[in-house]
C-alpha cells in the first residue's frame, strides 16, 4: 500500500514539477537559423537537460525554479523531430512532430482577427488548407494583464494545418504563410493574437521606466501584492499536496485590468510569447485609431520598437515588422481636398518605413464602403508575403505598388515621379480575386491638384512613360498634388505592371518628401 502511495507520489509529481510554457509543444515550429530559446519551470536547484536535433544542452534552475538555455541555431527541416526536456530525478516532458522554419506572429484587431471560414471563398478554401509544413498557435480568447505575464491565461498548443484546424484562423496570416511555403517549401509557424476593435496603445509595452511608475499606482500596487501573497501560499500548498498525495490545489487568477489600458494587452497575449524564436510579425490594426491621422506615426513606431526590444533580437537577425495598410472604407468622398475618415493615417502607416526592416502593404483597391471587413483577405496575405520572400528569402522581385518619389512642376504641369515602378505603371482594374486586368483607356482616377490659394480641383492625369502628369485648366500655376487622399478612393485604378496598388500620397504638408 505504501509503495502504490509513493508510486501516486511520483506521478503526481512528473505531472507537475516540470513545466512548460504552453507556446512550447509538439508540432511547432523553431525559427531557423537562430539561436532558440527554451525555457520553463521546475523547483529550485534542479538540472535541466533539453535534446533536440543531435543537441544536449544542460542548465539548473534559479531560486524561483525558473531556467532557460539556448539550443544551436538550426537550418530549415521540414521533416519533424522530437525535443526531450528532463530534470535530474527523472521527470521528463516530449514534445514531437517539430520542424524548422520561419516564425510569424500575426497581431492586430479584427481584420487581422477574421478568420478563414469568414473570408471570400471560404469553404473551397478550408477544403483545401492541407499544408503539414504550415504550423498554427492561436492566442485564446482576449485577456488583459496590469503587469506583463510568463503565462498565457489559457494555454493551448501548436497543430498542424488541415481543414479542421485552419477554419478559425486568422485568414490574413493563414493566406500570408501559405504563399510563403508555396514559394520555398520552407516550414511556416503562424502565431494569431488578435482583439477586434483594440487601439495601438494596449498592445504596446511600456518602458521598463513606466512599468515602475505603473506599479507606484497604489491601486495597481495593492491588486499585484495581494496577488504574490495568494501565489506565495499556492506555492506552499503545492508542495504540501505533491507531498502527501492531495488534490492539487487551484492558481490564483493574476490581476485583471481592460481593454483600453496602456500595455494591458500586451501584458497578457504577447509578453508571454516573448523569447520565442521569431522571424518577426505582420500587423493589421489602425482602424479604432483612425481619428489619430498622422499621430498615428509616433504610436506605431513605439508598437515595433517595443517589441523588438523585448526580444532582443540581435542586428544581424532583423525582426521583420509589415503593416496592411487600410482598405477602403465609407462612402466616396465628393472634394477633390479629401483628408476624410482613414486618408490622414494611410499617410502614417506609409512612413513607419522610416524604421529599418519594416514593409507597408496596401489594401486600398479591395476595401468595401459599408463594410469595415472586406472578405478578400487572400491578396492581403499575398501582399504582406512580398515583403518577406524579398527580405528574408532574398527574391529579386517588386513588392509595393509606385510609390510617391518627387514632385515636378513646369507651368500648367505637374510631373509625378515614382519609386517602386517595377515594369512600369498602368491603368488596371481588379475584380475580386482575380488579378489585376490592365484596361489603357481608362481615366486615371483620384488626383487632385491646387494652386498657391489651397483650393483644391479634380485633376486630368496621364502616363508619360514612368511619371504621371497632372493638370487642370483650373489651375495654370499648380503648387501640391494629391492622390487617392480620401477613405474610399471607389475608382481607384493606377498599378504598376506587377498589379500592385500605387501609393496614396499628399505633397502639400511634406509627409511624403
């Protein structure tokens, strides 16, 4: 009877002493080429071994049972491996079915959010979504966190991609990674956390300065100490229990702050992600920050630069950050100014480019202006994935649409000149998922043109070889352009030949020099 006791014990134990985060699990992914992390939990003092890959590494816990170490870097496997994490009296933890490739969390609002199964075509596309190398984690459900958490408030694990795991997926980053391992058969893992109608501000970490000022609050100081009291005894009746053989007894909750709060978000669904092995991420957010226009800039920068300083990534390993640009949205404005609704933080957006490893790619052509959720998600994906079969997978190929390069005026003309041409503009015109028709004797559509008065006419433009000129008999000395400067450019038809959307801009207030 003792030695069933005992032998109760021990199992309790193994279940129990050694612990993982859950973003560590059978069928992940591992970023290639990196150095990775692992980490977990164990009691004080103990030693930890990890095997992966022909690779043991050891460490011993610190005073808090917490341990971390760092396996090779690793070159891309798309057959899977198995990990073994063990402690010195024998517990251990197996995870299987893992591959090497590239990591990407994917995070934003409800854009980012929409899954597959609500997105255009989607039953043809869940019928189909059978990609083993396509890894998924989606973040559950929408939490909130005063201080930044090690932990998930729900754990969860990584699955392979198939018909029954993708449907409730984000579609934008499922259509991003598919194009992606289509194009290099090099395994994906797509991490999802998303909250629809959030702001930039919750999802930004605060400074390590502002954690301590947050923490002087005294009602978010006396909600964390009651808390490290409550762990503290939990800590103690868990030990008691392991050691007599008693139902284990249940984890305080930790604080719970909103949806609004500075880092509140953060906290919860991405600090617990932190040190994971990463290529970097893709960012659809901006609409419940729209009222911001070019405020937008400072907040976003803040958002990239704060989540490439909790993962420390090195130089020489960029933490590739692309944004989607707003889609169209609201009825067509009727004034040649525009700067309605979504125009000014377009402008934004474009310029988070200022930072280095970032991209910007446009869903201006395949918005909807009474829906904020436009279901064509499929050339979201393929957009974004430009940017990183570039960047990452060194593709020698055209990635944004003409983009506004300078500004030219001789009389009555003024000359349009372009970055990111390609093999050229066009006049285009894209219908659903099909790709982008070019149509030449269209009207170029959404420039505008004004004088040195600031009133502001629709302009006549036309391609003279890789420049639009611009002009209205309105206008005999024009001073600024704009284009497409409005939150539903409904007409919207100038491309390069790659059929990627040109550029929204404005010359009149320097954001775009």
């Amino acid at each position: 009877m003792k030695l069933i006791i005992f032998l109760l014990v021990l199992a309790t134990q193994s279940l129990f002493a050694l612990e993982l985060p859950s973003i560590f699990s059978s069928h992940m992914v591992m970023q290639r080429n990196l150095a990775n992390p692992v980490w977990g939990w164990d009691t004080p003092k103990s030693k930890i071994s990890v095997t992966f890959a022909n690779q043991i590494k050891t460490t011993t816990t610190d005073e808090h049972g917490k341990w971390e170490l760092k396996l090779d870097a690793l070159k891309a496997n798309t057959k899977g491996q198995t990990m073994e994490i063990q402690n010195n009296i024998g517990q251990s933890i197996v995870l299987k079915d893992i591959l090497v490739g590239d990591v990407w969390i994917c995070s934003g609002q409800s854009n980012m959010e929409w899954s597959v199964k609500q997105s255009k075509n989607s039953q043809a596309e869940i019928a189909n979504a059978q990609h083993p190398i396509i890894r998924l984690f989606n973040v559950p459900g929408h939490h909130t966190g005063d201080l930044p958490q090690t932990e998930l408030t729900e754990r969860t694990n990584w699955k392979a991609c198939s018909p029954k795991n993708i449907k409730d997926f984000s579609a934008v980053g499922y259509y991003f990674g598919r194009e992606l391992i289509e194009k290099t058969n090099i395994p994906v893992g797509l991490i999802g956390s998303n909250w629809g109608g959030t702001r930039i501000e919750p999802w930004t970490p605060l400074a390590e300065q502002a954690l301590k000022e947050n923490y002087k609050n005294e009602e978010t100081r006396k909600k964390w100490d009651a808390y490290l009291n409550q762990l503290a005894k939990y800590r103690k009746n868990l030990e008691h229990a392991l050691t007599h053989g008693l139902p284990i007894p249940v984890k305080p909750l930790t604080p719970v702050s909103n949806r609004f709060s500075q880092s509140a978000i953060y906290n919860a669904m991405i600090s617990p992600l932190v040190g994971y092995g990463v290529r970097g991420a893709i960012w659809y957010q901006g609409e419940s920050n729209a009222s911001d226009g070019i405020e937008y800039l400072p907040k976003i920068k803040n958002l990239i630069e704060g989540w490439r300083a909790a993962w420390n990534q090195p130089s020489d390993f960029p933490f590739y950050f692309y944004v989607v640009k707003l889609a169209q949205f609201k009825e067509p404005h009727p004034e040649a100014e525009g700067g309605d609704h979504f125009a000014p933080i377009r402008v934004a957006q474009d310029r988070i480019q200022e930072l280095p490893h970032t991209g910007v790619a446009s869903a201006i052509d395949i918005g909807a202006a009474r829906d904020i959720h436009p279901r064509n998600k499929q050339d979201v994906g393929k957009r974004l994935a430009l940017w990183a079969l570039r960047d990452v997978h060194n593709r020698d190929i055209v990635v944004a649409g003409p983009t506004f390069k300078q500004l030219k005026i001789e009389g009555p003309l003024a000359t349009i000149h372009y970055n990111h041409l390609g093999s050229g503009l066009m006049i285009g015109n894209k219908q659903g998922l099909d790709p982008v028709i070019e149509t030449p004797n269209r009207k170029i559509e959404h420039f505008a043109i004004s004088g040195a008065d600031n009133i502001w006419y629709w302009a006549n433009a036309k391609i003279v070889g890789d420049t639009i000129q611009v002009s209205s008999p309105n206008v005999p000395n024009p001073v600024a352009v704009r284009f497409a400067y409005t939150s539903n450019p409904n007409k919207f038809n100038l491309y390069n030949k790659e059929g990627l959307p040109a550029v929204p801009f404005r010359t009149d207030d320097g954001e775009n020099k």
